[in-house]
C-alpha cells in the first residue's frame, strides 16, 4: 500500500491518504499536550508504544465482536486503518470517580461507584469539547437514534472486554474515552485509539497510576508508565 498526501495533522497524530481510498495511514506521535493543548511536552516513545497497544487492544475487541478500524499494522509507528468519517462525539465510560467526574461532583479520585457511567462530550476544540446528552444529539443530528444505541452497546461491551483482560495483568480501569466512525455504507465502527493516552490505568494493588494524568500533573515517571504498561500487555 503506497503512501499519499498528509489528510490531517492532529495533536498525537497525523493521518496520510494510501492508493486505497477506502484506507488511510495513520502515524502516532511522541507529542503530547493536555488541557486542550495548553499543556504541550513529548513523552519520548510514546508514538510507539500507543500504535502498538492500541492495535492489541483493537484485535482483542475484534475477537469478541466489536467491529474496528483495524487493517494493519506496517511498522513501529504507522497502522492502516479504514477510513471513515467521525462521528463528532466523545465517548466517556467510567467505573470509577475520577478526573473531571470527580472534580464535578466532588467525590474523590477512586470513589467506586454503583454503575458505570457513560458521558458523551461534543468535539469541537474550539468549545473545549463540552458535554452534551442525548437530546443534543438528537437535536444537532450528532448521530441518529440508532447510530448512538449501536455506540453505547460497543461502549459498555468494550468496558467489559478490556476490564476483564487488564484485572488478569494487574491493571484497574478506571475510566476511558472511545470514537466511533461511519464507514462509506454508513456502519458504525470503533476507531481513533485506545492508549494511556485516552485511558486511566492504575495498578490494582500499588493504585500507582500508569497513564498520561502522570504528564497531565506532572507526577514524574511518565516514560516508564508507558513502558509498564506496554510491557503488561506485550510482554517486551
Ligand atoms: P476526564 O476525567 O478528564 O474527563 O477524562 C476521562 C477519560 O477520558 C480519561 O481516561 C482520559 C480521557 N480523555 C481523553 O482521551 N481525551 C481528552 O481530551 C480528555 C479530556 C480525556
Ligand atoms: N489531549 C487533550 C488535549 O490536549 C487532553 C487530554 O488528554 O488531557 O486537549
């Protein structure tokens, strides 16, 4: 598959055209930011690191029914995925008080909590990504009623998949953020990433955590995190 124009630069990822229109190539980067990129830093091997786990993780989906974007992977950096067109929204699940659930509400981090939450915030960088519901979605036509049941049913399966395999590595997830897009015949399937970038993982026994609220705050260690986690997963 041959390598054409860059579509799109993101802040951890540029996306390139192939001679296939139907793929695209995506190539992750070492850059970081935070807080709608007023934070910005690298976290050396990071790129690597986040194409190679989010593709394990995607296969993993794959096998228990969860339809991705998952072509290939061609190198280090760099997977073939299928194009599609992204549906505007961020898909938040959560199983535990964290982050900016437990700012909101003022519960403290790692507050366990009944039922796990969903949250969908619109993406528009320039609003700062602000939350929505299901009425918003509806009205400003985000997704149809259909589109947005099919994102919630692969949500919480993702949520039952992955917390099944990372308990047996030691690993609590503690909440996470999907994307889904539409191929060309209008199919809805997971794509963009799953990493520590867009997850957070602590150690269930040390409740150390291993994801990027390491560069966020500026906890320190944030490589070796990354590592860990790869390391969990992959073994290397
Ligand atoms: P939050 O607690 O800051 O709302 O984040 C919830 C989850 O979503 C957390 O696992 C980190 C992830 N996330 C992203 O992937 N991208 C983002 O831009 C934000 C704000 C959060
Ligand atoms: N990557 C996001 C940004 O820069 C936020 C985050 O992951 O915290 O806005």
């Amino acid at each position: 598959m041959e390598k054409r124009d860059q579509l799109y630069e993101g802040k951890a990822k540029k996306v390139f055209a192939t001679d296939d229109p139907e793929v695209v190539l995506v190539s992750y980067k070492d850059d970081a930011t935070a807080f709608n990129g007023q934070k910005k830093g690298t976290i050396l091997g990071k790129g690597a690191i986040n194409n190679r786990v989010t593709n394990h993780l995607m296969r993993l989906l794959e096998h228990h029914g969860v339809p991705t974007h998952l072509v290939r992977e061609l190198s280090e950096r760099e997977t073939l995925v299928r194009r599609v067109s992204i549906v505007p929204l961020e898909v938040i699940v959560r199983n535990v008080a964290a982050g900016s659930l437990s700012k909101r509400l003022g519960l403290a981090e790692g507050t366990p909590m009944q039922k796990t939450v969903l949250e969908f915030c619109y993406k528009d960088d320039a609003l700062g990504d602000p939350m929505v519901n299901e009425y918003h979605i509806a009205a400003m036509r985000w997704a149809t009623e259909a589109e947005l049941d099919t994102i919630c049913r692969y949500s919480l399966k993702v949520n039952q998949v992955l917390g099944d395999y990372l308990k047996d590595l030691n690993i609590q997830l503690i909440d996470f953020k999907l994307e889904f897009g539409r191929t060309a015949d209008g199919t809805v399937i997971l794509a963009d990433e799953i990493s520590p970038d867009t997850c957070r993982f602590w150690d269930t026994v040390t409740r150390e955590k291993l994801d990027k609220d390491r560069f966020r705050r500026d906890l320190g260690g944030v490589e070796d995190a990354y590592q860990e986690i790869m390391k969990r997963l992959m073994g290397e």
